[in-house]
C-alpha cells in the first residue's frame, strides 16, 4: 500500500530525479475517470454495472495495490479468474505446435509403417503366386503367419521377432524338405526331426541370419519412434493441462490487471516482473526440461538410424528377396541335406506311387525359386518417402529442446504479455509505473526460494510432473536401446539366454545387413509362443528324438546316430528326385 501524498510534501530534488528517469509522475486521488478502464472491461464482456465510473479508494482490494482503483471487489475477483484462463490459454498456445507436430507425425510414421507392411506382403503374395502358382497358393499360410506375426510386434504385442522368425524357418524348413523329397512319406513328428536338425544343417545358409538382422532392427527402431511419438504427443498434452495454484493467480492478477484497476489499463508489466512470476508458476515444469532433452535427442537418433543401417524401406523389400534365395539354396543343395537329415532323423517311408517316377514326371513344369530384380521389388509406400519424412521430423525436434525451461520467456517475450526491454522505465512493476528492480531469478523448482513475486513451496513437487519425468526416461531408455537393435520388452528375460531384444542377442552397429556377430540361422525357440492369435501347434511326441527306433525300418538305435539301411540306394533314388520340385 502506498501512502498518499501530495506534491508539496515531495522534496524538489526528487522531483526532478523522477523527471530525469522519464517517470511519469501524477498524484492517485479520487474522482478521476475510469473510462478507459470500463472500455477494456466491457471488451472483454463484463457487465458494467459493478464498474466505478470514477476512481474510488481502494481499503477493499486483496491483490492489487489498495490505492485509489477503477476496480470493485466484484471486478478484481473477475478479473483474477480472467487472469487465470488468461495464463492457461497462454501455455496452451505456446505448445500447440509441439503437440500438433507429435499428433502428425505419429500419424504418418504410423500409417507409413503399416503401408510398408501390407505391401511387402501384398508383393510376396503376388510374385510367388506368379511364379510358382499352386504350390505356393498350397503353403502361403506360412508367410501369411509371418505377416501376421510383424503386425503384432509393430503394433505392440508382445511378441519376440527373434521367435517369429525362427518358427518362420522352423515352418519353412519342413515345407520345402518335404517338397524336394516328394518320393518320401514324412509324418509330423519326422518333420520336427528336420527342424530340429536345421540349427546345425544350415539348409538355407546364412540368409535367415542376414533377414533376422535386417528385419530385427528396423522394426524395433521403427516400433520404438512411433511409440516415442505418442509419448511426447502424451507428455505435452499432460503437461500443458496444468492448474494455477493460488500464489500464481495473485501474482498473475497484479502483473496483468492491477493496471486496468490502476486506471491504466493499456500499461503492460515488465519483463522481469512477468519473468518472475511466470518462473514462479511454471517452477515444476521446468524441472521436465533434463529429461525432455534427452528424449528429444534419443528421437533424433533413432530417426536418424531409420535413414541408414535401420532402414524400414529395405528391410520390408528384403524379406520376399531372402525368402527367394533361401529357398533356392535349400533346393540346391538339397541332396547334401537330405542325406544329413535321413542320417540323424532315419529313412522315411517312401510315398505310394511316387518312387518309381521318373526325373521328367517328378519334375513336371514347375519352375525353381529366383532372385528377383531390382523392378520386381517391392515398391515403397505410395505418396511419400522415408527418407523425407525423417528429414522433415527431425527439423521440427531440433527447436524443442528447452522447451519448457524457456517457457517463461516465450510468453513474456510476447508484446500482449509484457512490455519489451525498450520500456523498462515505462512498464508496470507490480505498484506503479517503473523499472523493475528485483533480479530475475533461477530456474525451476529449487530456485524459487527467493522469488520476490509468486511464494513456491519448493519442498513440495508436483506430484504429475514427476510421473511425466519418469515417463521422459522410461521412454529414453526404449529408444536408445532401439539404436543398438535391442528391444527393451525382451531385454531382461531372454539376454542371459542370447536372444535379447528378440534378435538373437546381438547389438548391431552400422554395418549393413548380413555382417556382425554370428548366430545359428535360426535357433530353436519354443514352438507354441503365446498369444492370443497364436493357436498352439500339436505334435504327437512320444519321447526324445535320438532315442526311438529307426522311424522308417523300426530298427534299433546304435551310436546315438541314425543309419539309413539301404545307403547306396538313397543316394542314388536323390541323384534322380532331388530336382527341385517348386518350379
């Protein structure tokens, strides 16, 4: 409260230095208009009829100085509730982008991904049909499983990829032994024998480990930043939806409408005097700005890896293509497989009124898998491009960072919201027109301990800004674990077993696809994953593979090994058969 005086009782001297400081200097006394402040009140659409028309004494105001006010106990109390949707609307402008930049490009990252997906499936479906026709119509369910199986990981299910892809070739293995096998008769339980064999056998080389490589960690790092996205989407929208205490309404009510009940209502508070209170009340939000960082960083960083090794585009193009390859192999090196398999697994019986085929009968005019060329490939997703989406996502991150520590300034900065630092003389300071002498202080929480203008309990955080903190690292620490190809939801239970990350255990670095640390092709993992589109596969076992008799003569075991009877003349019946029968 300032003490009315008149301008005799000031001495000559200080007159003259108010003068020189370009302060305007006009006594506060009753009976002078509130015209220009009834205009602004009216503006904003409040009734008139508890608006002084001239300047009255002020005893009864709570928040503003009690000098003689336009304002009634009616309007202050107004006016701190528009102060307060004033300051909301506020934040909520200023973070408008960030939220619309996350929302979009959630959006397009997501539906570009799942656009890849359908068409790597839709290019297999139609290249394999085309070239092998019924024979691939009669085994797609293998491949269409596989699909189904990326789907659930993209979309975030809980599902290894390191296991989709090993019960991938698990079930491609028996496929394709039995077709190039055609004058032999396989029961399912031989055939597990064969998948079981394949970790050592290797019947499609090194392709399934180049693909899983390949695959592995441009899903992961594809999951991780559409995931990341909608985090940050999540973490703006729960940060900006934020409430004003009661110390930062007082102190938001004397920085933004004390001057209209002052009679001044266009004068606009000083920018260390809306500093203050802004740091004041946005004290907990400050403290995300660490972790927000970080998370903006690690988004950058796997966007990035999305541009290189991590690449969706080819690693969705490459499945089709090794797929291909590795069936070829198989069938050319058929006859050195199928002497392997028979040796551990025992000579199958062979197939009625298949045996005795000749080489052109058995062989028909079926054509061999191929390579396919570069214009057989894939095409990417229509209308856009990965390489400009993360170009365009990570321009609009880079400007995030210190979002919310620069928050107070961002506001302020704004000419509606504080004067600029041309007007430090001729700006409101929370009692009158004039400089504003306090510091400015800190950042964050800790630092409001002296702030002169809003009171902060600093031994009390916001108990959801810390939520969101903990979410910031939870996030981070997903997508910087995406940027070695490792997939956090595995990381605990199955890196002690080599396979963290579903992929095999391996962190990748920046080489291309198919060089790194060796692992089997395909290891053998548990058959019957669950979930709830997974419907177990059943297989009559009825004790341990190396321990029953001689499933095709019903001999005895020797040597823990099976050995065919009649070798001589396997060898000779696959010479003639063994073509490759997917023509």
């Amino acid at each position: 409260m300032f003490p009315r005086q008149s301008p005799g009782q000031y001495p000559l001297a200080m007159l003259f230095t108010l003068a020189a400081l370009g302060v305007t200097w006009r006594p506060a006394t009753a009976g002078r208009s509130c015209t220009e402040s009834r205009q602004v009140y009216a503006e904003k659409g409040y009734n008139l009829n508890t608006a002084p028309l001239t300047q009255i004494s002020g005893e009864h105001l709570r928040l503003c100085p009690q000098d003689y006010t336009c304002c009634s106990s009616v309007m202050e109390e107004v006016l701190a509730r528009k102060s307060e949707v004033d300051f909301l609307s506020a934040i909520d402008d200023t973070s408008q982008f960030l939220l619309t930049t996350f929302t979009q490009r959630h959006r397009k990252f997501d539906e570009f991904f799942r656009e890849l997906i359908d068409l790597a499936e839709k290019s297999m479906n139609q290249m394999f049909t085309k070239t092998y026709g019924k024979l691939y119509t009669q085994n797609a369910r293998v491949f269409q499983d596989l699909f189904v199986d990326l789907r659930r990981y993209y979309t975030g299910g809980n599902v290894s990829l390191g296991e989709v892809l090993a019960e991938f070739w698990s079930h491609l293995v028996e496929r394709v032994f039995s077709l190039v096998n055609p004058q032999y008769q396989f029961s399912e339980e031989y055939l597990e024998c064969v998948s079981k064999h394949a970790e050592q056998l290797q019947p499609f080389g090194d392709l399934p480990r180049k693909l899983r490589i390949q695959v592995s960690r441009a899903f992961i790092a594809s999951r991780a930043l559409v995931q990341g996205l909608a985090t940050g989407r999540d973490i703006v929208s729960k940060a900006a939806k934020l409430s004003a205490g009661g110390e930062c309404v007082r102190a938001l009510m004397r920085q933004w409408y004390c001057p209209l009940c002052r009679g001044t209502p266009s004068l606009r508070p000083c920018r260390g005097f809306c500093l203050n209170v802004m740091k004041g009340c946005l004290a907990n939000q400050a403290d995300l700005d660490s972790e927000w960082n970080n998370f903006i960083d690690a988004l950058v960083q796997v966007s990035e890896k999305l541009e290189g090794p991590f690449n969706m585009e080819l690693a969705t193009d490459s499945i089709s293509v090794k797929v291909s390859e590795a069936i070829m192999h198989m069938q050319e090196n058929s006859v050195t497989t199928s002497t392997k398999v028979f040796q551990g697994c025992g000579s199958p019986r062979p197939a009625p009124g298949r045996s005795r085929r000749s080489p052109r009968e058995q062989g028909g005019n079926r054509r061999p898998f191929r390579t396919y060329s570069p214009e057989e490939k894939p095409t990417t997703a229509a209308g856009t491009n990965l390489d400009r989406l993360v170009s365009d996502l990570k321009e609009r991150l880079r400007p995030m960072r210190g979002f919310w520590v620069s928050l107070p300034y961002t506001i302020c900065n704004d000419d509606k919201m504080a004067a600029d630092l041309t007007n430090e003389d001729r700006c409101w300071n929370g009692q009158t027109r004039g400089r504003y002498l306090p510091d400015v202080t800190g950042d964050g929480l800790v630092s409001q301990i002296n702030n002169p203008e809003v009171e902060v309990d600093i031994a009390r955080p916001d108990v959801r800004i810390r939520q969101l903190i903990m979410e910031l690292r939870v996030a981070t620490n997903r997508l910087r674990h995406a940027q070695t190809g490792q997939d956090t939801d595995f990381i605990d239970s199955e890196e002690g077993s080599g396979s963290g990350g579903g992929a095999g255990g391996e962190r990748y670095n920046d080489d291309g696809p198919g060089y790194g640390p060796y692992s089997p092709p395909y290891g053998k993992t548990p058959r019957n994953p669950s979930g709830p589109n997974k419907p177990p596969r059943i297989r009559d076992r009825t004790g341990p593979k190396w321990t029953r008799p001689n499933q095709g003569h019903g001999g005895p075991v020797k040597s823990g090994v099976y050995r065919p009877t009649a070798c001589v003349a396997t060898l000779l019946l696959l010479t003639v058969f063994a073509a490759p029968l997917w023509r």
